[in-house]
C-alpha cells in the first residue's frame, strides 16, 4: 500500500506553489495524496511567518493536525515552510507533537526526510540553498489555473516586513524555466497564468546586465498556445515603467489588471518604511492606470509607528481620489528583529483597529460604487463553478481568491473552466450578479 500523505497549505500563494512542487515530488516517488486528512499516513503543514495572525494560524493547524495521532491514521506530522525558517529552535522546543521540520530551501530533501520521520528519527532542516527546483507540480488550484513563481526572495528591505529574514535575498527564476513550465500547465489545460513573487517587477534585474524583463517575459508566455488570460500580481510602483503599461493595455491576453501594495501615501512614512518612490510618482502611474483602463489594486498599512491622525487623514483622502477598484488593509504588527519594531512612537492597538475600520468603511462605500457602474456592462468571464443555486465566475477584473466573484446565471449548462460572455445585472460592495448572453 502506497503512503497517504496529507497537506495543509497555509498563507500566501507562493507558499501554494511550494506546496504544489512539494506534492508533485511526493505524486512521483510514489505516494498517494489525500485531501481527508483523517486518511493520512504522513501530514504536511506548510507554515506562513508572516504577521502574527498568520503565525497563531499556523500554530493552531499544526496543533489541530496533531490530534489525529490520536482519532486517526496519522503517523508522523511534518511542519515546513516559512514559521520553520524563522523560528526553528523554538519550534522544536514547544511542539513536542512534531515529528520533522523542514525550510524553504529544503524541498529536494522532501522524501528524505519522511524517510527519516518514519524510520524514528526527528529532522530538522534549515538553509539557504536551492530556491527553484525543476519538479513537475501536483496543483492545488482548479484544473484551469495555476500561478507561477517568477522569483523568490526580496532585496526591498522594508522596516516593516521579515520577509527577508526568512526567504533570503531577491533571486529571479530562470527565463527559460518561467516559460517551459507555463507551456507544460497550457499543455495540461491550465488556461489562467498568474505570475507571482515578493517584487514581481524587478523581474531580471540580479540577471547579468540589470535589466527588468517581466514585460517580455509576459509577452512570451501570451504566446503560448492554450494561455487565455494571464495576470501578474505584486509589482512595486517604482519599477512599473511605460513598457510594461503598453504591454498590460494592449495586449487581448494579459488582464487589464495591476496590483501594487503601496502601504502608505504619506512621503516621511513612506521614508520610514523603506519604500521606494515618493507619492508624487504613485499618483502618476495611478493617473496612466486609469488613462488605460487597467484595474487597480492596493494594500495599505495603518498605525505604522509615528503615524499621526494628519498622516492618516492623508491616506483617508489618497483613497477617496485614487478610487481603487480592490484595496486591502491591515494594521502595522511589530515583527521581530525588523526595524520598525524598535522604533519610538508605537501605536497602540485600538487606534489602529479604528483607523483600519474607517479606511475599510470608505473603500466599501469605493468599492460598490464602482460595481454599480459595471451594472449593463458585457464582459468575457471565466466560469469557476456552481454553489447556491449559480455558477461563480470572474472577470478579467477579479484576481483568484483575493477579489470577489460574479454569480452568474445562465440558460445552458456551463463547465468550470468555460470562457463566456456575461452582462453585469447587479451587485453589492464586493461582489456582482450577471446572466450569460451566449
């Protein structure tokens, strides 16, 4: 009998496709995947580091997972990913329930250390090695999308993020790895290519001759036969340059769609924060996003140390002329041995839910207000399913999973993965009703 082996796959989508690389591995040494977790011989958590909140939901699903040593089949639970790259010794101190540890730059070691695991030994692995490994992925994501890493790390050294602390410095993928393996998911019926990464804008510029190259990155991978809609998310406003603009604007298959986490709008906080650009700069490319029609999405921070009610009024009022079709917020969280955990001035804690709350409000009141304008609007969408009585789809608009749906209805059946063309009916702040008109 081949070893059931589990996954839980938590935080962002680069942690997903590290979880999909690492299935893959185990799909191909000849292990069977299960998603009843009660059925697993072996179970992998796959950790976020990220902010507290993401670390307690680590935490609890590693503890949840270890309880099935008890009620089911389970023999040996592996912890990997970022929480491990960070806090390793601590782990293996306060999680006794833990069979195995394992880092981001581990993965080639995979079978390895299940290998261990089962044989009674406890690993725990933790490096700076290999970020990229040519593995034939087992997706987690619906049949017809998948994102693809373009690079790992994150040279940006922001005040606030530990980012670097456990991925390391920026490294992008090679070129031809980022294509070859975007032709094999078309080839295997993946019609929506999401490109992602910590900075996907500074794309090639660690390559010989510092060149940014997402922009004919993109353009090739549009090339490939079976690519329907291809989308990139993360891209630092600093790096956006006209080429990619004019790429995004005038080419049918990428979607008219940028996502730039600026974090802030007030220049000494952006100073404070490391980032790169000023807001002169931001409101620009903003004003050239909505000169060529591009969807815009954002995602702010409130209560970094030193904010003043003035500095946050002056978000408040970016926001309300900005318009941003998405915008998500959170509160600064201190994250150690980063910079702005040390800096005077904290904000305490129901200042900040305050403030997240207002700055939430006003972008509900943006956001249903610039679905309300889409109301008789047609456009292309991509079915994804059916719940509740309609099918679920997105536009070019929505991004998977971070943006809302559009509940569709239609006089003939429909499959998930179906391109058609649908007529906005309704809405409310963050999703949309349509009918399909073909």
């Amino acid at each position: 009998m081949p070893l059931k082996i589990g996954m839980v796959s938590l935080g962002c989508s680069k942690n997903l496709v590290d979880s999909e690389v690492m299935l893959g591995m185990l799909r191909d040494g000849g292990m069977q995947i299960v998603s009843d977790a009660a059925q697993a011989d072996v179970i992998i958590v796959n950790t976020c580091g990220f902010i507290d909140s993401a670390k307690q939901e680590s935490i609890d699903t590693i503890l949840e997972m270890a309880e099935l040593k008890k009620t089911g089949k389970l023999k040996k639970l592996l912890v990997t990913g970022c929480l491990v790259q960070r806090y390793l010794k601590e782990l293996k101190e306060q999680l006794p329930e833990v069979d195995g540890f394992m880092g981001v730059s581990e993965y080639a070691r995979l079978t390895e250390v299940i290998n261990e695991m089962l044989s009674g030994e406890r690993p725990a692995c933790v490096s700076q090695g290999q970020r990229f490994l040519k593995q034939k992925r087992a997706l987690i994501t619906p049949s017809f999308s998948a994102y693809v890493k373009i690079s790992d790390g994150c040279d940006n050294r922001c005040t606030y993020c530990a980012i670097p602390l456990i991925r390391g410095r920026y490294v992008s993928r090679p070129y031809a790895d980022i294509v070859n393996e975007c032709k094999a998911l078309a080839e295997e019926g993946v019609s929506e290519i999401t490109l992602i990464a910590q900075d996907t804008s500074r794309y090639g510029s660690d390559f010989e001759g510092g060149q940014l190259l997402l922009t004919r990155l993109m353009h090739e991978i549009s090339m490939i036969e079976g690519v329907h809609w291809l989308r990139v998310l993360y891209c630092y406003p600093d790096t956006v340059n006209e080429e990619l603009l004019t790429e995004i604007r005038d080419n049918p298959k990428i979607c008219k769609y940028l996502d730039l986490p600026l974090q802030h709008i007030d220049d000494e906080l952006l100073k404070r924060m490391n980032r790169r650009g000023t807001s002169a700069q931001i409101e620009q490319l903003l004003s050239k996003c909505r000169q060529y029609g591009i969807t815009t999405r954002t995602t702010m921070i409130v209560g970094f140390p030193g904010e003043t009610q003035a500095q946050f009024e002056k978000l408040l009022s970016f926001v309300k002329r900005a318009r941003f079709d998405r915008l998500g917020a959170f509160t600064y969280s201190p994250e150690e041995n980063t910079p702005a955990a040390s800096m005077p001035d904290q904000i305490d804690e129901e200042t900040k839910t305050r403030r997240l709350d207002q700055l939430m409000l006003l972008q509900q009141a943006i956001s249903l207000e610039k679905n309300e304008e889409r109301i008789g609007s047609v456009c292309e969408v991509l079915v994804e399913g059916f719940e509740d009585g309609a099918y679920t789809a997105r536009s070019m608009a929505e991004s998977p999973e971070s943006d809302g749906v559009i509940r569709l209805t239609a006089a003939k059946p429909l499959t998930p993965g179906q391109y058609i063309k649908a007529k906005i009916t309704g809405c409310d702040a963050y999703d949309l009703s349509a009918e399909a008109v073909e």
